[in-house]
C-alpha cells in the first residue's frame, strides 16, 4: 500500500494531516482532563457547560 503524499499549502509547504494537527491536539487533551472532572462536576449538579460560564466569570 502506498502512502498518500501530504497536500500543500501555500508556498509549497505540506499541511500534516487533521489527526495531527494543534485543534485535534487540543481537543483530545481536554478530552482527557475532562474525562478527571466529570465525576466532580455531577457531584455537585453542574454541567461542564455550567463550568464553562463558572469558570469564565471567575
């Protein structure tokens, strides 16, 4: 099987592939993190969206 060359953006530089990329870093470490604070979250009655506006306003 033969690996599909990375496309190219502008100025002929590769784009490395969405897996890879900081957005999908990123949501897979909040992912992680969140996957510790849930249970804490739901002790105390709050969605992550309530966190979300909590943690905002702090």
């Amino acid at each position: 099987m033969t690996s599909r060359p990375a496309a190219e953006g502008a100025g002929g530089t590769a784009i490395r592939p969405f897996a890879h990329s900081l957005p999908m870093r990123l949501l897979r470490v909040r992912e992680a993190l969140m996957q510790n604070f849930r249970p804490h979250l739901l002790a105390h009655g709050m969605s992550e969206q309530q966190w979300r506006i909590v943690r905002a306003l702090a």
